[in-house]
C-alpha cells in the first residue's frame, strides 16, 4: 500500500492527528531511524493528544467563560492581594470538584475576582471536566421566563450536568421571592453531583440578609458554607489605567 492510500485511510478513520503525524515522519530522517514500534508509538501518541486538544476546545466553547484567557500560570500573588499560593496550587489539582465542594471568591469591584474564577475554571476543563459559567442575574432571569414558557424542567436539566457552574456577580441585583426557590432548587441539585464556584462583591458575612427569607436563606447557604473554600481577595482595582496586569474581574 502506497503512503497516499494509508493517509487516505487514516482520514476516512477520521484519524487526524495521526495522519498528520505519519506526513511529519515521512519528510524526517531521524524519526524514521526508529524502530516500527517507536514510530507507531508516536503516531498513536499524537492522536491521543489531537483529541484531548479537541475535547479541551469544545469543553471550553461549552462554558462560555468571560474570560477564556484566563489561567492558574499567570495569576498575580503581589502582598495586597492576600493570595495563599499553597492554596491556589491544591485547588488547581481540582480535587475540590472531584468531592462536590464549592469555592467562593469575594471582594470589592476590580480586584480580579471573574478573572480568577474563570482560571479556575478553565483549570477543570483541562482536568477533562464540563463547566457552565453563567452571571447569576442572567440565570435567575432565564429561570423566571422559563416558568412562564414551561421549559424550567428542562432548564434545571440542563444546569444539572455540568461538573462545575460558576456564577459570577452573586449579589448583584435584588433577590425576587420566587428567585430564592430557584436559587435553592439549583444548589440542591448540586449536592453530592457538582460544584459551584460563586464570585460576588458582597462579603459572605452579608449573603444571608442579601437572600432575605430566613428558611430559605439558612437553607441555600447550608448547602453551600460548610462544604466552600472561601478566598477573600484585597487590594486596589486591576482595572486601573497604570495597572498593566492581565487579571481583571
């Protein structure tokens, strides 16, 4: 068999990456001193890395991050910040999404809180898991349109899969009565299935009078407090003009 009809065969596989591959081994003199066993080890090696590079991309393409840029790598850990550098580097591990804990990231406008957030996401994805990021102002209002359209059942579906939703700007807006259930609805299935990764300007001190109702207010953060890594991020805003940083919330 020719080399053009193996390539032919290897994209009717559907086989990029190792078509690709074999291309590069033909116009390399060293690669191919290898042994047949070393050669084709490459080969399936660069398939399997083509299609986790694949499954990364459309992972990341699904979850819709603000900032799909951001990345553990370039966090800043200058003295104000107050950043534990041991604890981003266990968190990045992702072992917390593993046992259906939560983080929540709090702090004033600015100080980088979406930017971490979606670093700690983009993280899970390359953990090979699937995230949602969804402001939570947005997603209460998709929520309270799906109650009149009837799609609520589908929606919570859909909000139950991933392994982590991130909600950014919690505490944003004012809460609605039927937000509260909804918003207890969505924490509730994430217990024992997922986790939740919450940024909001509102110091968790606050959360309970921000939620109003008391049972439901004990009940959502109950689900939420005892299992969370809370990080208190301090310092001036990223987004000043002089500040040259690439975080930014």
């Amino acid at each position: 068999m020719s080399n053009q009809q193996t390539l032919s065969q290897l994209h009717q596989l559907k086989l990029q990456a190792m078509c690709t591959s074999y291309e590069e081994q033909q116009n390399n003199s060293t690669i191919q001193s290898l042994s047949f066993d070393e050669r084709f080890s490459l080969l399936v090696d660069a398939e399997v890395h083509g299609r986790k590079q694949k499954r990364q991309q459309r992972l990341l393409h699904q979850a819709k991050l603000k900032i799909s840029s951001a990345c553990i790598e370039d966090i800043k850990y200058s003295a104000g910040r107050s950043l534990d550098r041991q604890q981003i580097s266990m968190l990045a591990s992702c072992d917390w999404i593993r046992q259906q804990r939560h983080i929540i990231l709090t702090g004033p406008t600015g100080a980088g809180k979406t930017w971490l957030g979606c670093a700690f996401a983009q993280q899970a994805i390359r953990k090979d898991m699937t995230v949602l990021y969804r402001r939570t102002v947005r997603l209460l209002e998709d929520m309270e349109i799906s109650h009149s359209d009837g799609t609520l059942p589908k929606l919570r579906l859909q909000l139950a899969k991933p392994n982590l939703i991130m909600l950014d700007d919690w505490g944003l807006a004012p809460m609605k009565a039927r937000s509260q259930h909804d918003l207890l609805e969505l924490v509730d299935d994430r217990s024992g299935s997922g986790s939740l990764l919450i940024t909001s300007q509102l110091p968790v001190s606050e959360w309970h009078k921000y939620l109003g109702a008391q049972s439901l207010a004990d009940a959502i953060l109950d689900r939420i407090l005892h299992r969370a890594y809370i990080i208190e991020i301090h310092g001036e805003s990223m987004r000043r003009p002089d500040k040259k940083a690439k975080e930014v919330e």
